[in-house]
C-alpha cells in the first residue's frame, strides 16, 4: 500500500485462489470492477488460518471484506467423489493440496470477525452461493444451516456479483448501514422478523389430502346438513390486500336435537396460494425451515423444488427460510448482464498472470488458461447434477464479437508463452452464444428448468450463426495459427445447425472432441435432464461425415458419470456393452458427486423427484449409495481394466447375466484372472480412447500434429 500512497483500503478481498489477475479468477474480475469505480482494493490470496496474523496484513478496511472461497468450491476442490483427500489443488502455486480449510467462507469470515469485530463481512463466490439455503452436505451425511449462519457474517452475495458488489461497495461508502442493505437482488441477509407491507405465501409443508370441511353429523337435519355443505367463498371476494393469505371459516353450530355428544367449535383455515399479479413484487414465500428440512428429507426435497422454481429473474419471488429465531431471506436473482456490461468487464486492465511474488512457480489452472477466452455466461440446459445453473442462472450472457476479438489481440501480443493457438472460446457450454428465447415475454414468464429437456423449447432460438462468424473472424486474425474449442458441446443444439458441425470438424477439433452423453439409458437420463443417445448418434454421423471431407481422422470423446440418481445396475451394465461395442475405454471416470444446491442431490438425499411436484406419495427414485455399489457403477465403466473384473464377474452372476462372463468377443469379461503382476494387456498407460485409433496414438499419427 505504501507503494500505492494509500494509507487504508477501501475493501479488501480474502480468497481461496492463489491471486492470478485474469478475468477467469472471480476474485480478479471483482477487484477490478471495484477499482473501475474508484475503490481501493486489497486481496489476500490463501492466508494461513491457523490465527488471524495473515488476515490483519492489510489493515482494516475502510467499508468491508469480502470473502469467497476461490473458483471452486473447497470441498469439492479437497475430496474426491469417494470422500478421498486429492493429493493437488489446481488453483495454488505448484498445484499444492492443503493450502486451504475445509468450508474456507466460513473459516475465513471467522478469523476475520475474532480480528475485526465490527467491520462488515460479505461473502460470496461459488462456495457462499451454492449454500445460502439450508442445504445437504455430503461429505458429512448431514444437511448444513446456510453458510450466512454459520459465517456469521453481515451479507451473502450470490451468483456472478459484480453488480450487487458494486452497489454494496456504493451505499456503504455514501453513509448506510450494512444492516439497511436488504432490498438488493443477488443477496441474502438475516433477520429478526418479516418486515411490513409483505404478502406471505406459506409453502413450508406438504399439501395433506384430505376434506376440508368439518364431518358432517348423520343425526343432523337436512337444513344442518345443506348448511354445513355451503361453499367459501369465491377467490375473487378475497383477492384483497395481504392481510389475508388465511381465511377462517366457522364451522356450523352443533345440533340442537343432536343425540350425539355436543362437540367444541372449530376452526378451520383454509390457505390462498396464489396471490394477484399487483402483489407479486411483495410477496415471499416461505420455505420449509432449516430444522424441518435437517429431520425430513421430503421436505428438503420440496424446498429444493421452491428455490429452483424461483430462479427466473423475469418472475422469481423472495424466499424465507427459519434457521432458529432468525429468518433467512433471500432476494431475487440478480437481472443478466448487458452484452455492454460483459464487455465493459471483460476489456478491464487485467495483468493476466498471476501476483510476481508467486516467481516463476507455476499455477496449473491459470496455465490451463491462459491461453481460453470467455465468451458468455448462463447456461439453460438445467442438468440436474451441475450447479452452474444456481449460480449463473439459465439466461445467457453474451460478450459482443469485437470485444472477443480484442482480447484474442490482447493475448497475442502481450502475454508470454503465446504460440499462436488459442486453447478455447467458450463459457459454461461451448455453443450456447447468443442463444436466447424469441420473446422477451414469454423468457421472463417462463419457470421451466430446462430449454432442452425433454426436448428443445419451440420459443428457443437455436441459431449458431452468429457463432460460426465469431469463429470465422477469430482464425482470420493474424498471428492466430488455431482456434480450438475446450468447452463441452452440447450436441442437441449443435445438430440444429449442422454448418456449426462443419465448422467445428473442419476448423477447430484437434483430433479428438469431447463430449458429455453422461448415460445412455431413460431412467439415469431422465434424472440427468440430458438428451437421449438418438442425438449423440445424429452428431456423430455429422461429425464423422464433415472430418471426412476435410480429411482428417477425428473421434468423438464421451464422458460418463456412474452411479447418478436414477441409475439402477442394469443401467450400469447396458452402458458397459456400449462402450465395448463402440470401442471405448477409460483409464479415469466420474462419479457422481451431491454437490450442495443441485437437483440431483436432493435426489439422492431424499429419494425423491424434485422435477415434478413433491408429496409423501411422488416418484421414488433409485439412488445407488453406498461404497460397494459405487465401486461397481464405476467398474462397469473401466470394464476393461482387470482388477475390476473379480467384482465384475460377482455382479453379472448375481444379475443372471453369466453368459457375458468369457473369452470371446462377445463377452464383457474374461473368464481368467491374469497372475498377479502381470498385466492382461499392454502396461502402457492409456487414456480415454477409441481402440481403433492408430498406433502413434493420435489422430492421423504424427503427420498431422498441430495441423488445422
């Protein structure tokens, strides 16, 4: 600071990541936007939090701190699907393990309250959003309170915050409390009681079938009985101001020539969910709390049905959760950004690289890249097991072409090591650029989860040419040798437009393109929300089709997730054939991991289906827990490596499908163990691959190497 001349700063960030200034790393893009508007900013990278000496070495600044726990969450950045330690963390100088706590945002905001009782704390980043509800932790089996409880902390940001840190930054600097900020969309704060003016719609129990009405006495005469049966009243005698989401409905007086025994009056509250459209804006509903949701795994599943129900900027409503005496409300999601505000953010003066006194150690995630441009944000696929969705929202966000082309300039020219291959251009998804619904009003109605499932909305635009001539424009540059593509495709949408294809076979696949089927099978698919396996087959033959007029040998690369809600082992096994069939093995595979927030994890937590309206009687879901039964859904997929095929031969017998046990092609396994020591097959290590590549184990072998 003393080189800068400042004698405090105004906000100062603590993060999870090492500080690498490229507008890839969260705590890079907030820092900047916050200079932009003439703060003074701080970032302390991966502070030792043993005691708070990392955490005073800046002072004490001037509004707030800001806590985010990196690019990733820290769980999942720490342990493996399996709850294993990993050995790296991509994202720390060397690709370190260890250099950050378990749960960091809380970690962290703790530390910074025992050092700085009363300066504001906000958190924010992947790890705060995915938790500003009660959620499910997985890797202790438990449901958590929000992380704003447990951070103590004084504000809760969620998704991408540039806007709402600005306006925090903004109102605290012109004299308002911490404490007053709670009509700003994108955050979640806590309080002691619902504030006036606000309709509350009560949605923290499950509807109980059942009459509404008190039972009718059989001894009671007909005029008793015709009164007792009188209808409420009508919706529209009560769509009046908010006072009034109940209605108490006395029942009839008991019958004076009644011989049965007198019964105390009732009273009966008949609930209103729905209120007028005049009132939306004020309305919240409240969620099921965090001690209901902590003891019933249904009414967390139906919490998780509310909150992804409210997610469209255009229609969602605030929400409210009890964690104790205190209300959580959260506010709702922050509007999209403006391709002028993209740009404006994406073209700040990053040094893109990270903090000299990291020296020459490198970083692999920002060596990973370095070389990448974003090109838009948001992603509406809606896969149940990707928070991307939560966290961006489904709306896409989309960078103009010229600012695109500028930083492709930006990195030719100023950034070392530049060989002339731009690694990607992409986002969440590689093809979803300027995608958007054809009316603004029908987008800002719309509570469907998905634009492609089952499948693609007919209010979708699915024109890639606007893509296609980003591309175009992009390999044109001078000093640009290639443009590859990175992100994952989705092959649904791509193959509405199959001169996209063309243009990706032809130009920009280096040999092999990964993609994402995750399964093959209905059930594990229609828990995913992911396409069925007739779109891969349309976008292969597409795929193959144009590879080969331009004259190259390129494969198609899928991945897969074992042991997903919904997939039973039979699932398992029909995917295992496939692979054979088709030729594929994979030396590593993923399996599914209940990351806080996702659909698919309330699936696995409560074997229900948030997908479609919750109640104690709705779709069960088969849920493939347990070590051993994960063990398997994953050797299914390695069903070529041989120290799998003991389990493998166990679980074919016990599902009657022995007959797959042998030595022949038609088998799945052999009937042999190699001896111990000795390798059934070639020791060179292999990774996910096509069997009918050449033997270079490339594309086309050495010849084509780097070729376009």
């Amino acid at each position: 600071m003393a080189a800068l001349g400042w004698d405090q700063c105004d906000v100062i960030i603590v993060t999870g990541d090492a500080y690498v200034d490229h507008p890839s790393f969260g705590m890079a893009i907030i820092g900047r936007v916050l200079e932009g508007q003439g703060f003074k900013v701080g970032i302390i990278a991966q502070p030792d939090w043993h005691s708070t000496k990392d955490f005073e070495a800046l002072g004490e600044p001037r509004l707030f701190f800001g806590v985010t726990g990196g690019n990733m969450d820290s769980m999942v950045n720490r342990y493996t699907s399996d709850r294993r330690v990993r050995s790296d963390d991509a994202y720390t100088p060397m690709g370190v393990g260890g250099k950050r706590p378990d749960r960091c945002v809380i970690v962290y905001s703790q530390r910074l309250r025992e050092a700085f009782k009363h300066v504001p704390i906000v958190v924010g980043g992947i790890e705060a959003s995915l938790r500003r509800i009660a959620h499910f932790d997985y890797w202790s089996e438990h449901v958590r309170r929000s992380v704003l409880v447990d951070a103590k902390a004084d504000l809760l940001v969620y998704g991408n915050a540039e806007r709402q840190v600005g306006e925090i930054a903004r109102r605290l600097h012109g004299g308002e409390s911490i404490r007053e900020i709670t009509d700003l969309r994108g955050t979640a704060f806590l309080s002691r009681g619902m504030p006036a003016g606000w309709v509350e719609i009560d949605s923290s129990e499950l509807d109980t079938p059942g009459p509404l009405m008190p039972p009718i006495d059989p001894y009671a005469s007909e005029e008793e009985r015709k009164s007792a049966l009188l209808p409420a009243k009508p919706d529209a005698e009560l769509a009046q101001p908010a006072a009034a989401l109940t209605e108490s409905i006395a029942a009839p007086p008991p019958p004076k020539a009644s011989l049965s025994t007198p019964a105390p009056a009732e009273k009966v509250v008949k609930f209103y969910r729905k209120v007028p459209n005049a009132q939306r804006e004020r309305s919240v509903i409240r969620m099921p709390s965090y001690e209901q949701v902590s003891q019933d795994a249904v009414l967390y599943a139906h919490a998780s049905r509310i909150l992804h129900m409210e997610s469209n900027p255009g229609n969602a409503r605030a929400l409210v959760q009890r964690h104790g005496t205190q209300e959580l409300w959260l506010n709702p999601p922050p509007i999209p950004l403006s391709t002028a505000d993209m740009d404006a953010i994406y073209e700040l003066p990053y040094a893109r690289r990270p903090h000299p006194s990291y020296g020459e150690a490198k970083i692999p995630a920002y060596h990973m890249i370095r070389f990448s441009v974003a090109i838009q944000r948001g992603c509406f696929g809606g896969c149940t097991f990707c928070s991307i969705t939560e966290h961006e929202g489904r709306i896409i966000q989309s960078r103009s072409e010229d600012s695109v082309i500028r930083e492709i300039e930006t990195i030719r020219d100023d950034v070392k090591g530049f060989t002339g291959v731009i690694s990607d251009l992409g986002g969440p998804t590689a093809n979803m650029y300027r995608l958007h619904c054809k009316s603004e009003s029908i987008e800002s109605a719309c509570r469907r989860p998905s634009c492609v499932f089952p499948g693609i909305c007919p209010n979708l635009n699915t024109d890639h040419a606007p893509l296609i001539n980003l591309y175009r424009r992009a390999r044109a540059l001078k000093g640009i040798k290639k443009v590859l593509i990175a992100s994952g495709v989705r092959y649904d949408l791509a193959i509405e437009s199959p001169e996209y294809v063309k243009e990706l076979a032809t130009h920009h696949t280096g040999g092999y393109l990964k993609i994402a089927p995750e399964a093959i099978g209905e059930g594990p698919l229609s828990k995913m929300m992911k396409p069925g396996v007739g779109s891969y087959y349309r976008f292969k033959e597409l795929f193959d089709k144009y590879s080969k007029e331009a004259g190259k040998e390129q494969y198609l690369i899928p991945y897969f997730i074992a042991a997903h809600p919904g997939t039973r082992d039979v699932d398992m096994l029909e995917l295992a054939l496939w692979l054979k069939k088709n030729g594929f093995r994979a030396d590593q595979v993923q399996a599914f991991l209940p990351s806080p927030m996702a659909t698919a994890t309330a699936m696995y937590h409560s074997s229900k289906n948030p997908l479609k309206r919750i109640s104690r009687s709705s779709e069960e879901v088969v849920i493939p827990k347990g070590i051993k039964v994960r063990r398997l859904h994953k050797a299914f997929l390695r069903y070529h490596d041989p120290e799998n095929w003991p389990l493998l031969r166990d679980a074919l017998k016990r599902m009657g499908r022995a007959d797959l046990i042998g030595n022949g092609k038609q088998h799945l396994i052999p009937a042999y163990q190699p001896v111990a020591g000795r390798p059934a097959t070639s020791a060179r290590p292999f990774r996910t691959q096509h069997t009918g590549l050449p033997k270079s184990g490339r594309p086309g072998g050495n010849s084509r190497r780097g070729r376009a």
